[in-house]
C-alpha cells in the first residue's frame, strides 16, 4: 500500500493546480480503506488512491459522477483529475467540498435517504454494472467461508443465525436492475440536523440489483427507523431479503479482515450483525 502524506500532496497541487499551491493541506479522518483524503483550503479535497484498485476507480467515479442526473442531495463535484508524480504512482482528483458530518450507525437518522435511493432509481438504466450488483450466487462462497471464519474469531457471533439469513436471501426472486449506488456505508452519507445532505464515493455505483442500496437498513438504521425506510422505497419480501444477505455479505467479510486493523469499518460490521439478529446486543 503506498500511503501519501501532506508533503505529497503539496507538491502534487503545486505542480499541477498552481491556481491552488497557497491553499493548506489537512489529512482528513476516515474509515476508508481506497483512497487517503485531505482537505484542501476551504473549498476543495484531494483524494489519492492508497492501491492499484483504487486507482482504476478515479476515472470511472468522474465518469459516473458526470452521467448522474438531478438527485435530491448533493453529490461530490470533480475540480481536478491530477496525474502520477512526485513519487505517487497513480492519477488522484480534486473534489469541491461538502458540508456535512458523515452518519454514524445507530445515532444518525439521515432523513431523506430513501427519497435518495428512489431518486437514483430512476435516473438512468444505462451504465455499467456495480461492483457489488450482481448475482448473489457469486458471493455465495466467500460468503460461507467468512461464515466460518467468524467462528473462529473470538467473535460474539452466532453461525447458524448468518447461514440462515444468507439462505433466504439466495432463495428470494431477484428483481429487475437498476442504477445504484452499491456503497452506501455510513461514512459515504453525509448529514445535517438529521437530514441527508450529500453522498460520497461513486466508484462503486452502476446497474445491479436494487437490494444493494437496501444495506443502509442495517448498517446505519434501528428498529425504529428500519420499517418506514422500507416503506418509502417500497421494498417487497423479496428485495428485503436480498438487502438482508447483501449486508450480511459485506459485514462478515470485512469483519475477521479489519477486525484488529480498521476500527470504523469493524465497529460498523458488528453493528450490522447485530442488527440481523446474528450477535447478541453490546
């Protein structure tokens, strides 16, 4: 992993966006695991991949971030697209600023999520196909082997609670695809006063199943705020299920690989798993 520092991206900004060389440069917090993220003045961020896959993302968030129609919240806005140099191997981008604070599992409501979620259904059917939107049946092995992984952890976990889910989810019709997101992860969504403002990190978005943005019912939502999400964007049995064993998926995965090296995408893990009934409460 090459990992950038401030006098990187200093010297990046100089040579390549001299409009912006006074500006200071402040790494910013983050749970992120593709890009290191610093703000840049007052206006602006600059975000330079951390991998050789985070890389190929540049590109194709610009791209998709410039098909996006009108949504009800603000999405990021390319200032710049930089190239390699100074020692960074890959290109990296300038994004305008956004106001907002980034949601935290079980505090934040985030109002006007399911409005973002019907809204970007409907947008466009073109695009290529989402990181995450595919057949569930692909995941079905590393799926069942982070399962048994899990059992081995230490963890509070029950095994049998997560095979029971994820079969139900396997078992669910699938339903027609669409525009999604596909990362919809608490630290992607920006809030204020309880209300969604923004929504972060498009690399991932494109054509797949609905139920992929679904996952934010157990990742960030409670029992009292769960049902009249799936309300408003009108999820059937089907699509639930499936969003279930999406977001059960994502959080037995990531949990024995970050569970000692990435507290936020860990903590957000565990959130989920309780949630779906598969740890017990803290």
């Amino acid at each position: 992993m090459h990992t950038p520092d401030p006098a990187l991206v200093r010297r990046l900004v100089r040579a390549q966006f001299p409009q912006w060389a006074s500006l200071p440069v402040v790494p910013l917090a983050s749970g992120g695991t593709v890009n290191a993220v610093y703000r840049l003045g007052d206006d602006f961020t600059a975000r330079l991949p951390l991998t050789t896959g985070g890389a190929g993302d540049v590109a194709k968030e610009a791209r998709v971030l410039a098909s996006l129609g009108d949504l009800p919240v603000a999405v990021p806005v390319v200032a710049g697209l930089g190239e390699p140099a100074e020692g960074h191997p890959w290109p990296w981008s300038v994004h305008e600023w956004l106001d907002g604070d980034p949601a935290v599992e079980g505090r934040s409501e985030a109002e006007g999520l399911a409005e973002f979620v019907n809204a970007l259904r409907v947008s466009t059917a073109d695009g290529p196909p989402a990181y995450r939107g595919g057949p569930l049946a692909h995941l079905d092995r590393a799926t069942r082997d982070a399962v048994e992984a899990l059992r081995h952890t230490g963890e509070p976990f029950d095994a049998d609670a997560a095979l029971d889910v994820w079969t139900e989810a396997l078992d669910a019709p699938t339903g027609s695809d669409c525009r999604v997101h596909g990362d919809l992860m608490p630290s992607n969504l920006l809030v204020h006063n309880g209300h969604l403002t923004a929504v972060l990190d498009w690399a991932t978005a494109g054509v797949g199943d609905p139920a992929c943005d679904l996952i934010p019912a157990w990742n960030l939502l409670t029992d009292a705020t769960r049902p009249a999400f799936r309300d408003a964007v009108g999820a059937d049995d089907a699509a639930w299920a499936r969003g279930r064993g999406r977001a059960l998926s994502m959080a037995v995965i990531q949990l024995p690989y970050y569970r000692t090296t990435n507290a936020v995408i860990s903590a957000n893990a565990r959130y989920v798993l309780t949630e779906l009934g598969c740890r017990p409460e803290p």
